[in-house]
C-alpha cells in the first residue's frame, strides 16, 4: 500500500467545521467576548495536540480506504468504519431499510449471538457502535489499547459476517416502528418530518433515515440480505484508526481482519437534484395544543458547495448563534414570542436544507412567522455589521477543538473529512476560507440562498386559534 502523509496543522488561526455554527450581535458582545476568550483558552491548550494531527492514507487491496492516525496520549484505540450506504439509497417504498440493516449488524454473527456481541465489548469495557444517516452508515469500536486486537475482530466480525436472524428481524423492526409511532406524537418531530417531506419531493432525501411505518411494513429480511450483499463492500468503505496504535500495527491488523472481504462493482447512484420551491407551500397540521410549533424554509446546499463558508458565516449571524443571532434577539429577546429559535443549513452529499425553527403561543403564530422572515429580508438587504462578522469569526474559530476533543469526535471528523473529498489540509485551509468571507460575502449569499417569498411552512398546533394567513 503507497503511504500519503499529510500534516494537519493546527485550526484554531481561523474557523473550521463540518457543520454550520453561530454568530453575534453587538448587543452581546461582551458575552461574546468573554466565551470566546474562555474558548481560546481551550483552544490555545489544544494547539500542540492540533499540530501533531499526521493522519496518513492508503488503499488496501480490496479497496477499502485506511486512514490512521496515531495519538499516544491515553490507551484508546477508536476503529470507526464509514460505508457509503444510507438512507438516500433506500430502494423506492422502503423507506428505513438501510437504518433497519445498521441496527441488525451487531444482532448476531456466524461466530457470536448478540448477547455474546454485547457480553464480549462488555467485558474489556468497550464501545461498539452503529448508526445509519442519509448519505453513510458507520460502524465504530472503542477499546482500551490492550484490546485493540480484539476490536478489530468485533468490528470485522459484525461488518463482514452478519446473519441477519429471522427473530432479531422482526424485533428491531417492531422497535422502530414503535419509535415512528411515537415520533408522531412530537410536533417538534412530525413538523420536520413533514418539511422534508415538502421539500424534498421525489428525492432520496423525502423520508426521514428510520422510514415510515408502512414502509417498514413492506421490507422483508431478504430486502435487508439484499441491501448489505450489495452496499456493504471494501471500496465503498473508509476505516478510521485513532489512537494508542502506531501505523504498523494498524495494517496488520486491518490486513488480518479485513482482507477476506471482498470487493464488488460500486452501486448505482443517483444523483438527482431536489426540486425547487418556487412558490409558498403551507401545510398546517392541527394539534390540541397551547402553543404552535413552527418550520420555515427550503433547499439548501451540498458540503461541498464553494459558498459554504460564506453560508457558515451568515447562518451563524442569523440563527445558528445562539443567544447571539438575529432571530433570537428579535424573536425572543425584543417581542418575546418565543423560548427559542435556531436556524440551520444541512449541508450533505446532494443538496440538503434550510430551516429555521421555533414554537410559540397560539395566538402570536403569524407575528412569530413574519418576524422571521422579516430577518431573512433584513439580511438580503443590507450588510451586516463590523461586529457581527467579527463575532461570528471568532466563535467559529475558538470553537472549533471542541469537535475533535475525543478519539471517537476526532475518528469521526476525519471520516468525513475523507468523504466528502475535503482534503487532509481542510483544518488548516478551513480557517484561511472562513477568514476571507467579507460582509459582500454574507449579503451575496443571503441573496442567492435564502428566498422570504418561495419556502415551505409547516406549522403543527390549534389551526383553527392560531389562523395562519396563507
């Protein structure tokens, strides 16, 4: 295997994250400047630890993508494997199978049932984990450095000979139906339920990552055989090696425990890309309920769209900030319409959303929803302010250790850092980008990726008090 060794240097001389962040107000900044100041002392303490950051990348034979990243400090070794299977991939009308085969993986083995599975990580006080989303599935074991051999004989195990029992089968499905049935008990859950289902219309990304009951319904266990024989392979797999375990000794391992499986011609993808809102589109949902809780928004944009860090530094200043943004001193601080508000990009592999979200008493729904998009417009139309920018910049950058102070968040980062193409200098040029988005920026991406007049809306709640003007 050809070694590629980049250095990732320390981030915290300018912004960088996966996800998007939040921003301030000169009404805060005192606020601000004193969390960030507490934040920069983390992040000063953590530059020697960035500095070291060496992962190197290789391709094994059977074409799975190793990156590992040796980290001596504490006993720990995190394995944490990426499959490029989720639920975008779900076949049509059967919404949930890909989550539905995640959670069968450490259901039982040809070697193990799942209560050795979980008596054996029990044992050496280990972590195993599994979880599907919309673009990748992953698969993750924490042990102590003693144990590494025996985690990479756990993760290859659940990830290579899966049985898929009938019984275990019917169990988890029942179990998530269950938590479906539930969900829709949750205005917070049903109302974004309901927004994605809106937005993304005829899109992989229309259902939520567990399914829906009646897709569920119709997926049978040879659904789940057929998903994992055809997703499940090497070169549409990225193993992540962090920790107490030099490179060495992490080949060794992975050519002793992943070597057998075998490669396969790469699934069909498609790559279509979420419809337009270009109109108003209300969906009101009725609730005996006191309060309404609201979802505004539309398409957003891919991970790797070149405007992210100027959309980063905008969401930040607008929604994501926290106590700081423009909607939570509006909405909540000034008119005292709501506890809390956030708004968000999701940025994925295809284009994913924007939202923003709250609840707020029956009878100030409508002030609540124009308030928002008073703030949409308030940002299209003028610059932002010194401050804020400044604000919003300075959190992005202090905060950005927090993401990568453990094994399991660091293993994790790099992951997608491989996955979405980004590059192993990403912590080092993320920083340089975020610190080159200038006020024009924040306006011109306002402009171009927020629309006040063609979104969705979906409000769940007492439709007939609340009398949302259409």
């Amino acid at each position: 295997m050809s070694h590629h060794r980049p250095t990732l240097r320390h981030p915290c001389s300018g912004p960088a994250a996966l996800t998007l962040g939040m921003g301030g107000r000169s009404k805060v900044a005192g606020k601000m400047a004193g969390l960030c100041a507490a934040i920069a002392v983390f992040a000063g303490a953590s530059s020697g630890f960035a500095a070291e950051l060496s992962p190197v990348k290789t391709i094994t034979p059977n074409g799975m993508t190793l990156v590992v990243l040796e980290q001596h400090d504490l006993p720990i070794v995190e394995i944490h494997a990426l499959i490029k299977a989720g639920s975008a991939h779900d076949p049509p009308g059967k919404a949930g199978l890909a989550n539905l085969t995640a959670n069968l993986l450490d259901e039982g083995t040809t070697t193990r049932s799942s209560k050795q599975l979980a008596e054996q990580i029990d044992f050496v006080g280990g972590s195993l984990e599994v979880s599907a989303a919309e673009d990748f599935t992953t698969a993750s074991v924490r042990v102590l450095t003693k144990d590494a051999e025996f985690g990479f004989a756990i993760l290859s195990d659940i990830l290579l000979h899966p049985t898929f029992p009938q019984r275990e089968f019917e169990r988890v499905r029942a179990q998530i139906v269950g938590e479906i049935v539930g969900e829709n008990d949750d205005p917070s859950r049903l109302a974004m339920k309901t927004f994605h289902q809106l937005v993304f219309q005829h899109h992989p990304y229309q259902w939520p990552v567990i399914g829906l009951e009646e897709t569920l319904s119709r997926i049978e266990l040879r659904d789940v055989q057929n998903f994992y024989a055809r997703e499940y392979l090497p070169n549409q797999t990225i193993l992540v090696v962090v920790g107490d375990i030099t490179l060495e000794q992490a080949t060794v391992l992975v050519r002793s425990y992943f070597d057998a499986w075998k490669q396969g011609p790469a699934p069909a993808r498609s790559h279509t890309k979420p419809p337009v809102i270009d109109k108003k589109i209300v969906r009101l949902i009725d609730k005996d309920l006191t309060q309404s809780t609201i979802v505004l928004g539309h398409g957003g944009v891919s991970r790797t769209n070149p405007d992210f860090y100027a959309i980063t530094v905008m969401n930040h200043i607008l929604g994501a900030g926290g106590f700081s943004s423009r909607l939570m001193d509006t909405i909540r601080d000034k008119q005292g319409l709501a506890y809390g508000i956030t708004s968000h990009y999701d940025a994925r592999a295809m284009s994913g959303s924007f939202w923003v979200s709250l609840q707020t008493k029956t009878d100030t729904t409508n002030q609540a929803i124009n308030g928002v998009l008073a703030e949409i417009k308030t940002l299209r139309e003028a610059p932002v302010s010194d401050q804020e920018l400044a604000d919003a910049k300075s959190f992005l950058i202090g905060s950005f250790p927090l993401r990568f102070d453990t094994t399991a968040k660091l293993a994790r980062l790099l992951a997608q850092v491989e996955f979405f193409g980004l590059g192993f200098d990403y912590l080092t040029q993320y920083p340089k980008w975020i610190e080159r988005v200038t006020k024009e920026d924040v306006q011109r991406v306002a402009k171009h990726y927020l629309n006040p007049r063609h979104y969705v809306l979906v409000v769940v709640g007492d439709i007939a008090k609340a009398k949302v003007r259409q």
